[in-house]
C-alpha cells in the first residue's frame, strides 16, 4: 500500500524503555500502512523545518535526555501546523525533563511509579511492578482508538501522571494506597489520552514499560489504532 505518507521515529533515551526494540514493533504495522519510515536515534532532526513540514506522524520513544530549544521549537511548529504525535510511556511522557514548554505540548508528566515496599526491594525494574486496571472512560466507547475494547489489567510499571485538563483522556489508572506510602487517598491518573495542538494531534498510552507490555494485544491495539489517528 502506499499513501505517500512520511513517518519520522526518533528514539533513544534510557534503554530500560527498549527504544530500538520497542519502535521496531510497531515499524512494520506503519509500513503496512503506506507510510514511508525514516528512523532518528536524536533529536536532531527535529531543528530541520523543511524536512519537519514533510511529515505526517512523528513516533517518539526517547526518554529523558534533553532538547535543544531549535529541535523543540522545530518539533511544535510541526505539530502546530499538523503533524501528528504519538508514543507511549517515558517516550513520550518522561522526555525533555529540562524543557517545561515540552510537558505543556504533551499535556502530562510522569510523576513516579509507585512499586514494591522498600525492603522488597532487589534493584531490579521489577521493584515498580504492580498488578492495576487500565479503566475506560465512557468516551472510549466510541473513539476510533478504543472502540470495543474493555477494562484490562496489566503488570507493570503504573504512572503516576501530572497532566491538565486540555487533554482528552480516554482511560484511566488509580493508585491505591498501600500501608507504607505516604499518600492517604486514591490518586486517578490519565493512562490514555488525545490533545489538539494547533492543527496537530498527540495521542499518548501510559502502559509500555517494556516489549512484552507492548505486546498486550490490547495495549498494541491502542498504540497502533493511536498513531494513525494522530497522523496528518
């Protein structure tokens, strides 16, 4: 199939996220797709306005690291002049700690994973391993990006997100509140959510730790009917 649609990757960051292993997952379903993929392991690219105008979906999986202000300012004129935007996780909601006008792009921040009690333990990734629901909001129902998919339960990393109200969120997860933390309600945080930007479109899924997370078939669902949707 082709589209004439161009997809830019970029990735990097911690390697915790698996971010060459994670984006080649889903490369395939976009060549599937029509898109023509070009793949970035920096940020670089994002400081190119001419070749920016040319794309329609912007993939990202690069957690922390940081932005230079050209690249940040060349990735929200792409979107504001409709780009699309999507990705999952650290990826996209853990990127650019050192840019505030880049968490006010994407919407929500992550905060922390509540894991394991402290003297569990081990130094391993599976401290922050927690059993939670990803919880569908009524408008899930009906929107193109989860239409007909339920309530699911992972293991994994649950984030803790700090976001605003411009976003559209479509699920949710809710930190329950263990004896030795020091929160003493429920916290509910966005796990899936939309924003408009300009006359782009962002999409965001907070499951994707890792590979075998992103396989979830609901999980994959979600990103993969995501990034189409964000597209141009």
């Amino acid at each position: 199939m082709t589209t004439g649609k161009n997809a830019l990757v970029v990735r990097g960051g911690w390697d915790g996220h698996q971010p060459v292993e994670a984006t080649e997952l889903f490369i395939p379903y976009l060549r599937e797709n029509g898109y023509e993929v070009r793949i970035e392991e920096n940020t670089a690219v994002y400081a190119d306005p001419e070749y920016m105008a040319s794309v329609d979906l912007i993939v990202q999986c690069n957690t922390m690291t940081t932005i230079e202000r050209e690249e940040f300012n060349g990735l929200r004129t792409a979107i504001e002049n409709g780009t699309g935007m999507a990705g999952w996780h650290g990826g996209i909601a853990d990127s650019y700690r050192n840019n505030s006008d880049y968490l006010h792009l994407i919407g929500g921040q992550f905060a922390c994973h509540p894991g394991h009690h402290p003297d569990e333990a081990t130094g391993e990734q599976s401290d922050n391993y927690v059993p939670y629901t990803v919880t569908m909001n009524a408008a899930a129902a009906t929107h193109p990006i989860t239409e007909g998919i339920g309530d699911f339960d992972l293991v994994t990393e649950q984030y803790w997100v700090l976001s605003d109200d411009y976003i559209d969120v479509l699920a949710t997860t809710t930190q329950k509140v263990r004896e030795w933390d020091p929160w003493t309600r429920e916290v509910t945080s966005p796990a899936i959510w939309t924003r408009q930007w300009g006359k782009g479109r962002i999409f965001v899924s907070t499951p994707g730790h890792r590979v075998e997370i992103l396989e979830d078939p609901n999980v994959k669902t979600i990103i993969e009917r995501g990034m189409l949707w964000a597209s141009r």
